[in-house]
C-alpha cells in the first residue's frame, strides 16, 4: 500500500499550484489506440464527459438500495457513441438517456456491465457530436499525483484533487478491486466522474465516497475510483458479448460488514442463494468449507477460488448462539438481477 498523510497546509499549497497550472495547461490530441479505434481526436478531454440518467425497471432488484431513478456521469470512449460509466447508474436500467456537453439528449441502450470492475457500458443510439477521451494508463499513477475530475456540468462539476492512496478495496456487495485509486479533497459528483491525468487522458472511473481515502481506519474523507486498465483487456468481450469471457464467478448474495476478521452479515439479497440457504441479517459468518479466512477479501478470494457459478460451499454461521455449517449453492449473479438487455 501506498499512503501519503497530507497536511492541511502542504495540501492547500499544492492544489492551489496545481489549479493554475491546470488552467495553463493545453491539451493535446487524443491518439487513437486499440482500445478506442473509432476515437475522433479532440483538444478538450472534458467535452467527453456527459450525463447518464436511468429509469430501473419496475421490478429491479437493485431499486431498494439504488432507487428507480438514478443520475451520474460517463465519458464518451469512441465515435460510435460508447458511454463508460460506473455500474450501479445502469443495473437494471429500463431507460438510458445520455446528455452530451450541448445540452442534447441521446437515448442509450445497456451494452455491458462487469461486476468484477463496476465498469458500465451504454451505447448512444446516435452518435454524440463531441470528441472521445483516450484511455490513458494508470498503473504509474502513485500518491501526491495531481489530477483532475470531472462530472457532467461544466467548470462547476470539474475539480483539481491529488492521489493520496493505491491500495485493495473490498465492499461489502462481494466486490473487490486491486489497486484502487484514492484522492482528496472528496467531491460530491462522483458517480461515474472522469479522472483525468495531466495529459488528458482517462484514468479512472468515479465510484464511491469514502471515509479513509488515505489508509484504512484513519479519517480523512475522499473518493475512490475505478483505475482504467482493467477495462484494456476485456472491452473487446464486453463489447462482443456484453460479459468478459470465461465462467462466471459464484455470488451468495450476502452483504456483509468485516469486523475482527469476522464477516457480519448486514443484508442478504432476496430469493438469492445465502436468502434461500436461510442465512439471515446479524449472523456472523466465520468459516469457509471448515477453514477460517483472514478478513473479507481473504473470504472473497477462496470463495471465488472454489470453482464457477453454481458451487456448493459450506459456509460456518453463527445463529444466535449457535454454530451451524449452511450448504449455499452459488449462482451467477446476472441471473439474479433482472435486466433489459439489448446485446
């Protein structure tokens, strides 16, 4: 892990420099790459970034917690009209409508979401007149980097913030990521905002607001975004089959909240596989097919490492009082959520 404890003042004095070599800073074309063949370059990567807007299917299983409506932001990555964006704004999305820095309104249909990123991808159904973004790399992106985000609304929604953390982040929704990107100060728009590195390229994908961007258990409010390079290698499948290839990874449907290396469960998805096992809220999980994990990405790990999507594991629940060994047949969890697909 890579941390920097940044003192107020030392913080303020260095986005202050940075804000005005920002607005100095001219940017230059985006080359075309194999990820983004199609991309027409442009001067300004912020004309790439547009409002992605969606209606949740009456029945979606995701509104409880997501709501119907949902808005964010997306970052034009080709000339087609491909949206990236996070997620959970497209889960179950009955209706898209994309709006592009001019104020017009496309309508969009869901081309792929990947659980295992958080990464969405909508289409527009006419092409959107503003130049894409390059996908930029951001595996040497490192603490004290300074970078900028942008949601959707112009020079408003767009704010200089400076990289204070790389490190693993699990949540609670059997998610994982390597090496995500952590910055500060926290901004409120960040679903889906773009992070933009120096040379104006793309770099990460606005996800959360969190309460440690610097290093776990230590206060100090940021966001965190999904780093671009794991989209590299699976866009051609996202965008053949609307899923990465290879076997779906099992999911229990359970939520859980990690406390002394132990799994408390906070929610269990309805009518999914921990629900129908009978795994209920306030049980605390503490084992795995009769082996003990170190904490929840450690869970996640050997979960995953137990075979595809339909799975039996035995989980070791305490209920109560009592210790039990619940048998939970995995599934594949886009069979569980109940999407509109149009791939």
């Amino acid at each position: 892990m890579t941390a920097y404890r940044c003192p107020a003042r030392r913080f303020g004095q260095a986005i202050a420099v940075f804000a005005l070599f920002w607005a100095s800073l001219s940017f230059p074309p985006a080359a075309a790459t194999a990820e983004t063949k199609n991309a027409v370059p442009g001067p300004n990567p912020l004309a790439a970034v547009v409002r992605v807007k969606t209606q949740a299917l009456p029945e979606a299983r995701t509104a409880p917690y997501l709501g119907h409506e949902r808005e964010g932001s997306g970052v034009v990555i080709d000339a087609s009209g491909l949206v990236l964006t996070i997620g959970y704004l497209v889960l179950e999305a009955d209706r898209i409508e994309v709006t592009d820095a001019t104020g017009k309104t496309h309508a969009a249909t869901l081309i792929a979401y990947d659980h295992a990123t958080g990464f969405g991808l909508v289409r527009t159904v006419t092409p959107v007149p503003v130049p894409p973004i390059e996908l930029g790399d951001a595996s040497q992106l490192k603490a004290r980097d300074e970078v900028l985000i942008a949601g959707f609304g112009g020079p408003s929604a767009t704010a200089v913030a400076m990289v204070v953390s790389r490190r693993q982040f699990t949540g609670a929704w059997e998610y994982l990521l390597e090496n995500a990107i952590f910055t500060v100060p926290p901004v409120l728009n960040w679903g889906g905002a773009a992070l933009i590195g120096r040379d104006g390229r793309l770099l990460g994908i606005g996800s959360l607001l969190v309460p440690d961007a610097v290093e776990p258990g230590v206060r100090f409010p940021g966001n965190m975004f999904v780093p671009i390079d794991p989209l590299k290698p699976i866009l051609a499948d996202l965008l053949d089959d609307g899923r990465r290839a290879g076997p779906p990874r099992p999911w229990l449907g359970l939520s859980t909240e990690e406390i002394q290396g132990r799994l408390f469960v906070v929610r269990v998805a309805p009518e999914g596989p921990a629900d129908r096992a009978g795994i209920r809220p306030n049980d605390i999980v503490t084992g795995l097919d009769g082996e003990p994990f170190e904490n929840q990405a450690d869970f996640y790990r050997k979960l995953w490492a137990k075979g595809p999507a339909g799975t039996v594991v035995r989980l070791q629940v305490l209920q109560g009082n009592r210790l039990k060994e619940i048998p939970v047949t995995s599934m594949n969890r886009e069979e569980y959520l109940r999407v509109k697909q149009a791939y």
